[in-house]
C-alpha cells in the first residue's frame, strides 16, 4: 500500500495538482493507495468519482500542517500495510514519524534557499533523511546537489502526461474562429507570474508584428502579474496582437493549442523561483506544437533543442526574436511539430511509472 501526502491535488488546478493527480492514478494500478490532501471547496464531487481514498484536512493554513501530520502519524501507527510514503513536498514530511520508507518529489523553487541559511538546514534535514528524492529533471537534481542534498538518495523522473482526449470539434471550430486571419500564432497556457516572462515575448511582438503583421499571441492563465501585462501590451498599442483568456473550458483551451503553432514559455530565474521543468511544453507536443523554452531551469529535458523546438536565453529579447523567427521562416515550425507527437510519448504516465517502480 502507498500513502501520498500532498499539499495540492485537484479538483485545484495547476501542474502540481496534474502530476500528484497522475501519480496517484497511476500508484492506483500498482496496489491499493491511500491519499492525504488539503481541504478544497468542491472536493467532495471529485472525491465521490475516485476509486480510492482521500482523507481532506481544513483547518487555518497555520494550524492544518500540525493537524495532518498528526493524523497521518496517527494512521501510520494503526496501519502496518503501508510500504511507502509518497510526499509531493518537503514540508508535507518534516512532522512525519515513521520508520516506513520514504520518497520526496522535489521542482526546484522550494528547495532554492541561500546554502546554510536556515530554511536550506530544514531542507536538507528532511531529504537527506529519506529513502528517494526525485528530482522533476536534471536542473533540479544538480540544483539539489549544489544546495547539498545527498546525490545518493537523488533520481530523475520527469513529470508525465495522460493520453490526450479528441477535442471536441465546436471547440477546434471556436478557437479557430478566435484565430482566424492570425497566420502566425503564439501561444502560452501558464501563471501570469515575473518567471514565465511573458513581458520580454510581448516585447519581442513589438518588433515581430513589423515582419509579420499577422501574428497573434494568446495569453491564458492567471496571476499577480495579469494586470501589468495588460497595461503593457496598451503601452505598446499591441491590443490587437495579444490576447489574453482566463476563465475558459479546458477543451478550448486544448483547442487553442491544437490550433497554434508555437508554445513558447522562455522562462527566467526571478528571484529564487525557477522553472524546474515545464510540463506545458509536454503537453504541447502531444498536439505536434513545438515549443521555445529558457535556459535557465529544466526546459532541456523537455525540450529536444533544434528538433522539438528551441531553448534560448529568456534574458535576452533578441534571443527570444529570433527564436520565433527562425520557427517561422520556411514554416520551420510544422517540421518540428512532426518530431513532437513522437517525442512526448516518452511522457507518458504508463512510461513514467516503470520509472517509480523501481525505487518503491
């Protein structure tokens, strides 16, 4: 039996809330799994659908980690038919007391701490405690490893994906209507956050739309940095280029990627947060769209450079120019999109878990 603690799991929405979602389905297949996850409002819907357990815990943030560790513990200690414990984060391990083995994904922002300071002694106290520590792709595990976390316990595993559903054809008819006259399209599914750096590719369009006067970049997501990405785009006057979209089915926005023919998502280090890997470019090829990722984090491992798209400096506007530019010239972009539908079946999660299997 596999008990999986975690901080974010739907029905939230965001890539970790996928992967701990695609994770438990799949450790599901394996042997019976028991799930400890934060309280949500509409969680009782999806639970009722689940073929599994999730045992929801509410509470004041403050107070809800002392309480789920205490009713973790106390499960653990009535229940000797769990062989691993599963944690999507360091912290949701730092009050467990358990002989059982242990296992921590780790992506990169949480662990980012100055070396010795006194959130990395915290760190390093849980993961190098444990059994496995499982890096989201190579920039994360040698992100570890400089920030002194036992390269022993460390593996790569990237994050997977499920098999991608046909899309309705009123959706591939409604994006298409939304893109229509757009013979180059962009596009970015992302949080609206300074790491994503949505700011230097609506900077890079600035210069793009003299070249190519039919080029459009659509936005989707949401986040602290919408509103001065708005005001951007006015101050530029590049309404009629960029686009941005919140609340829409998740078919559309499928739709929209299908429909596209760059996802682009050059990601910078801001701060301490940093793109550990990057599952929307993944997501991305599934419908045979390349993608043009940074340099700085994990893009690398998800991105084949010069095949399945191209990594650049997200640092610098003429990398991101003429990144998108070498895509389309000679429509570069639907020879890359070929390369792409092959290479995310790599990610897979029946793929994927072999790779878990080994270590639990």
């Amino acid at each position: 039996m596999y008990l999986i603690i975690t901080r974010t799991f739907p029905p939230d929405v965001g890539g970790m809330q996928n992967l701990m979602w695609g994770l438990a389905k799949s450790l599901s297949k394996l042997d019976m799994i028991k799930v400890f996850a934060d309280y949500h409002e509409d969680h009782k819907k999806f639970d009722d659908k689940v073929s599994f357990t999730i045992e929801r815990v509410g509470g004041a943030k403050l107070f809800r980690k002392y309480r789920k560790s205490f009713l973790i513990n106390e499960y653990l200690n009535e229940n000797k038919k769990v062989n691993c414990i599963v944690a999507d984060h360091w912290k949701s391990l730092e009050l467990i007391k358990s002989s059982k083995k242990k296992m921590c994904l780790i992506h990169s922002k949480e662990i980012n701490h100055p070396k010795g300071s006194r959130l990395n002694k915290k760190v390093l106290e849980v993961l190098n405690n444990i059994d496995h520590v499982v890096a989201n792709s190579n920039f994360t595990k040698n992100l570890a490893v400089s920030l002194g976390v036992d390269e022993k316990k460390l593996i790569v595993i990237n994050p997977g994906v499920d098999p991608i559903e046909e899309i309705p054809k009123d959706d591939l008819k409604q994006a298409e209507e939304m893109l229509k006259g757009k013979k180059q399209r962009l596009i970015t599914v992302s949080r609206f956050d300074k790491r994503k750096n949505h700011e230097k590719v609506i900077m890079a369009i600035r210069n793009l739309k003299e070249k190519y006067p039919d080029i459009t970049y659509t936005c989707i997501g949401y986040g602290d940095e919408e509103e001065n990405l708005k005001k951007l785009v006015i101050e530029l006057k590049l309404d009629k280029y960029v686009v941005f979209l919140s609340d829409i089915s998740n078919e559309l926005k499928n739709a929209l990627i299908a429909k596209s023919n760059i996802f682009i998502m050059p990601s910078i280090i801001h701060k301490t947060s940093v793109e550990g890997f990057g599952i929307s470019f993944i997501e991305a090829a599934q419908y045979g769209i390349p993608s043009i990722g940074g340099k700085d984090g994990g893009a690398s491992d998800a991105i084949v450079h010069n095949k399945t798209g191209l990594i650049c400096d997200g640092n610098s506007l003429d990398e991101i120019y003429s990144s998108i530019d070498n895509l389309f010239v000679g429509n570069k972009y639907i020879e890359f999109g070929k390369e792409c539908k092959t290479h995310s079946e790599n990610f897979l999660w029946d793929k994927i878990i072999e790779n878990y299997k080994r270590i639990l």
